[in-house]
C-alpha cells in the first residue's frame, strides 16, 4: 500500500527544519514577497534561506514545495516570474501555482518540472482538474476546504491528478481565492499582495476592562479578562445579527480529520496537508509529529486504527480557538 505524504509548512527555516526533523515527506513554503498568499511581516525565505531549505529537506530525504499562489500584478509581474526561475534553478521538487499566465510560464519553461494547482484556484471538481492536467501538465491539485469525503471519493475516481487535502490548521471559509473581505476593511488583498489580515492593520486595544481587536479600524470581536484572544480575521469575527453577538460566519476552530483519517485516505488522497506558515517553529513541529505518528499507525494496522487521546490533547492545544472540527469531510452543508 503506497502511504499517504505528510506535508507541512515552513514559514521560515527553524520552521522546514522542525518539520523535516518531525517526520514531514515534504514541505512547503514561498519567497518572501508579494508572490505568495502567506506575505506576512518577518515571515517566509530569502533567496539564500531557500536554497539551504531546499538542501535541507533534500539531505534528510524529504521533499521541497515552493508556494507561488498568488496573482502577477497588471503593471510588472516580474517578481513572479523571477520566483518561477529561482525555484527552478534551487531544485524545488514542485511549484505551487494558482494563476494561468504562471501555470504556461513554468510548464514552457520547465517541462520536467511538477506542477501543483493552488487552492487558491478553488477548483474542486473533475472537469476543471482534467483542464488544467490537459493545458499545464499538472500532476496535484490542492482540493478546497469545501468538499465532503465522497465529493474527494468522487473524484478520485474521475481524474489521474493526484489530490491533496487540508489535514489540520485553520480553516479558510470562503472558497479560496476568492475571498476580499479582509480587502474591504485594509485595502489590501490576501489574492494579490497575499495578505489576509495584515499585522499592519490589526490594533489590540483595552477598553473599559475588556480587550477589543481590530482590523483596519473595523471592531472584530472584545474580550473579558483573561479570555484568549483570537488574531483578527474577518471571517472569525463577532458581529451583531438578528438581535445577538456571535460568530455569525465561523467559530475559531481548527480542522482536524485524524477521526476520519481512515475515510479520507479510503478515498484517494496522496497528500495530507498540514495549515500554518504563519505559525511557531514549535507548532509546526508538534503538529507534523503527531500527524505522522497517526499515518504510521494507520498504515501499521489499518484495521485497528483508533485515534489517540494524547495526539487530540495536543492537536487541541495547537488549534485556534483551542477546539477542533472536521469541517465540510462531515458537514451536509457546503
Ligand atoms: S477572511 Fe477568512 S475566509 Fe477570507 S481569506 Fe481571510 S481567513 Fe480566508
């Protein structure tokens, strides 16, 4: 039986370290500027970094995606394409790609070279995936975070592409690249400059014994002393509707399918994906060791397979929101 990949994020070189060193297949990660959808302050890798990282995973028999998901800008693209060369040049096992215009670069350019298509290209059934394997060549597609587990089982069945899932992390719910609420309140857009919530825009602030987060001036939610704050994003937010206060689109939670691992691989992934480039070196560690343990532990005995208390203690630990959820693999609703 050929074991489902482990791949984790690297939002900076301790980050891929911890990762490779916890049992990652591969990891994933982008260049520090505008061409990836995690542009975070004092995040990702220079040139430099990514040629070690690359060397790195390689040396300890792991793989090395390089990230490239977001969209050129009309008036010079040039970053973009530049990123496209110096991957290539480092050895990048793949490239992460989104956008058309990318996708024909780096399969003219490099035809030897991996393809896989971005969630941030939300495409999420077979027609669209047998497009892009037809026109790009791409070898994996990112499914969204919006399918059930027999929508995956589905398509398994209708393409050759292979398909990663989203395992563990934060959930994106809006179907990906798509999204600009955060747009609307910082100007910026997570599909274009890559940002979603920049630190730029985001203001702690304590008011009359509570602390309020805000995102480009816009109240996102207030909380009683000593109640754990959530980064402000739009999505998680605390709004009025229908005479309440509440999360009216999604709670802080993170995904977790380690209940339905069994389903999930059932189905016909080849790549579970861990979320989180913009988290802690020690998350990405955590996170990627207890994901492989449960892999391992699955493949040993497939029939025995129980999920353990200790790995959901930690996992809960590591969730925003400190609770988890399976997301659409179990919701009706999409
Ligand atoms: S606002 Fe929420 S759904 Fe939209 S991009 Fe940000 S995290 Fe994703």
């Amino acid at each position: 039986m050929d074991k489902v990949e482990v791949l984790s994020p690297a939002g900076n070189l301790p980050s891929l370290k911890a990762a490779v060193d916890n049992g990652a297949d591969a990891v994933y990660f982008g260049f520090r500027n505008e061409t990836n959808a995690r542009n975070f302050e004092g995040l990702n890798f220079s040139e430099k970094e990514a040629r070690q990282g690359i060397e790195y995973a390689h040396k300890k028999g792991s793989m090395a995606n390089i990230t490239l998901n977001t969209n050129p800008r009309a008036d010079d693209p040039s970053a973009w394409y530049r990123t496209v060369d110096v991957a290539a040049e480092f050895g990048a096992d793949a490239l992460i790609l989104s956008n058309l215009s990318l996708l024909k670069y780096a399969r003219e350019r490099y035809p030897k070279l991996p393809l896989h298509l971005s969630v941030q290209a939300s495409v999420s059934n077979y027609e669209a995936i047998n497009f892009y394997q037809r026109h790009f060549g791409i070898t994996r597609v990112i499914l969204p975070r919006v399918l059930t587990v027999e929508d995956i089982r589905l398509l398994s069945e209708k393409t050759s592409v292979e398909l990663e899932v989203f395992a563990f992390g934060g959930l994106c719910v809006m179907t990906e690249g798509r999204c600009f609420l955060s747009s609307y309140v910082t100007g910026v857009s997570p599909n274009i400059q890559g940002v979603c919530s920049p630190a730029k825009s985001v203001r702690f602030e304590h008011q009359g014994g509570q602390l309020q987060t805000r995102l480009g001036g816009v109240l996102i939610a207030q909380y009683e002393k000593g109640e754990q704050a959530a980064y402000p994003t739009i999505c998680k937010g605390c709004f009025e509707a229908n005479d309440q206060v509440y999360h009216v689109m999604e709670e802080p939670s993170s995904l977790n399918i380690l209940e339905m691992l069994p389903e999930v691989l059932d189905a016909g992934v080849t790549c579970l994906k861990i979320e989180g480039r913009q988290r802690t070196k020690s998350y990405v560690g955590t996170v990627t060791k207890v994901i492989r343990q449960a892999v391992d532990a699955y493949y040993k005995n497939p029939d025995q397979f129980r999920v353990k208390g200790a790995w959901q203690k930690v996992l809960n630990a590591a969730s925003e929101g400190s609770s988890h959820t399976l997301g659409t693999y179990e919701e009706s609703w999409q």
